[in-house]
C-alpha cells in the first residue's frame, strides 16, 4: 500500500514511567489546528469535494449541530470514521441517590471508528529526534470529571503532566495561566492554588473561569541546575481546553 501522509514527531523524555529512566514517548509536531471552513477549503481545492467550500462547510455544519443534539438525547454516534456517545461520570452512593451536579458530571467521548484506523497503514511516520531541552506539557486531566487535554470544572483540580513545568523563579511573569482563545485575557493562578509543584508534575485548583475556550501556559525559570534560568521560558499546551 503507497504512503499517501507523513506525520512529523519529536522525543520527549518519558515522565508517565518511573521504572525506566532512558525511555521517550513521541509528540507529533502539529503544524496547527484546522477548522470545519478550512478543512472544507482544503477539499473543494484539491479535489476531494464535488460541491462548493461553502456548501460542505454548511452540510458538515448541520450535520454536527445534529449530532449534538442527538448526544444530548443520550444516543451514540457511529460515523465510520468516529464514535460518540454520552458518559455520566460520579458516585452514587445509594439506588435512590438521583443525579448531582455538583458531585456527578456529564462528558462525550469520541474513539476513531473502523474508517479511520483503516487509513493508519497509509501514514508514515518521521521521528525529527529528542526534542530541544525545554519545558513541554504533555498532558492535563481535570480530576472532576477525569476528562483528559479537554474539559476544565472551575474550583477544582487540573493534574499538569510533563518535563521541566515546577513553577520556579523570580521574574514577575512567572506562573501558570489560563489564557481565553477569544479575548486572550489572561488568567494567573494564585500561588496558594498550586497544590503540586514538581519539574514532572503539577497540581492546581482551576481559577474561576467563565465558559469559553482556554489556552494553558506555564511560564518558569526552572531549571535542573541550583540557578535559575536567565530568562523565563514557556510551556504551552497544544490542545484547547473548554469550560462549559
């Protein structure tokens, strides 16, 4: 079978294994993330499309809108190429207990579908090698509602998994924030908030955040040496966080 995509991917140090000190894990290097109009775009002008950008854009459009609606009704999803359904998350603690907002939480998972993963033999894969020393995120899970890189429940905690992230150092801008796609106001975390402050590991409980769509920074001057980094460096998320 001919290799149609290259996917490009760089080594991290592996922080999710403690009994192997040597091992890596690769992170593919996103060019960026594409929208339903670029994507539409992108097919009417190579050809994958037998109607107008504009009109894919609107059908794929209605379609999701749809299929939300549907998820909302407690229905799942096959597409071919993914599924969807809706998981209640929490404890009952007794047959009677109804559900609970405030200790029980409604998310939608999405798992690739036998279309998708038939494509998987047409990718080829380019390891660029170890990524340059620097601090990197590699993965967040609200511990509310064990959403992972996806879903943030203010006033609760959010586990920072990656390499070189302990908060550290003198300069002002110092810190982890959460950063509103729309507006970029950005939102510091109290320093009393950070519960977990490790180079591999960070624990924080999540700042009052209106719904919206968040980018998520961790701004340190750490560094494995006693000295503090000259400069702050800066590690960012490649995933988009929600609160809804």
């Amino acid at each position: 079978m001919s290799i149609l995509h290259k996917i490009k991917a760089y080594l991290y140090d592996n922080t999710l294994t403690k009994d192997n000190p040597n091992d890596f894990i690769a992170r593919t290097a996103s060019e960026r993330s594409l929208s339903v109009k670029q994507i539409c775009e992108a097919a009417a002008s190579r050809g994958g499309a037998d109607v107008s950008a504009s009109a894919m854009e609107h059908a794929t459009e209605l379609f999701l809108k749809e299929m939300a609606y549907q998820l909302c009704d407690g229905f799942s999803v096959n597409t071919g190429y993914f599924t969807a359904s809706t998981t209640i998350r929490g404890v009952f603690d007794s047959p009677s207990e109804t559900f609970n907002k405030d200790k029980h939480s409604i998310i939608f998972q999405f798992n690739q579908g036998e279309k998708l993963r038939a494509e998987i033999p047409n990718i080829e894969v380019n390891i660029l090698g170890v990524a340059e020393s620097s601090a990197v995120i590699l993965q967040v899970t609200d511990v509310k509602s064990g959403s992972v890189n996806d879903l943030l429940t203010p006033g609760r905690n959010l586990k920072i998994v990656g390499s070189k992230i302990k908060v550290a150092g003198e300069n002002s801008s110092v810190g982890i924030y959460f950063v509103d796609v729309a507006t970029q106001e950005r939102t510091k975390v109290e320093p009393s908030d950070i519960v977990t402050n490790n180079p591999s590991e960070l624990m924080v409980v999540i700042p009052a955040l209106a719904a919206g769509t968040y980018n998520l920074e961790v701004v340190t001057q750490f560094s494995k040496n006693s000295a503090f980094l000259k400069e702050p460096r800066v590690a960012l998320l490649d995933k988009l966080l929600t609160v809804e």
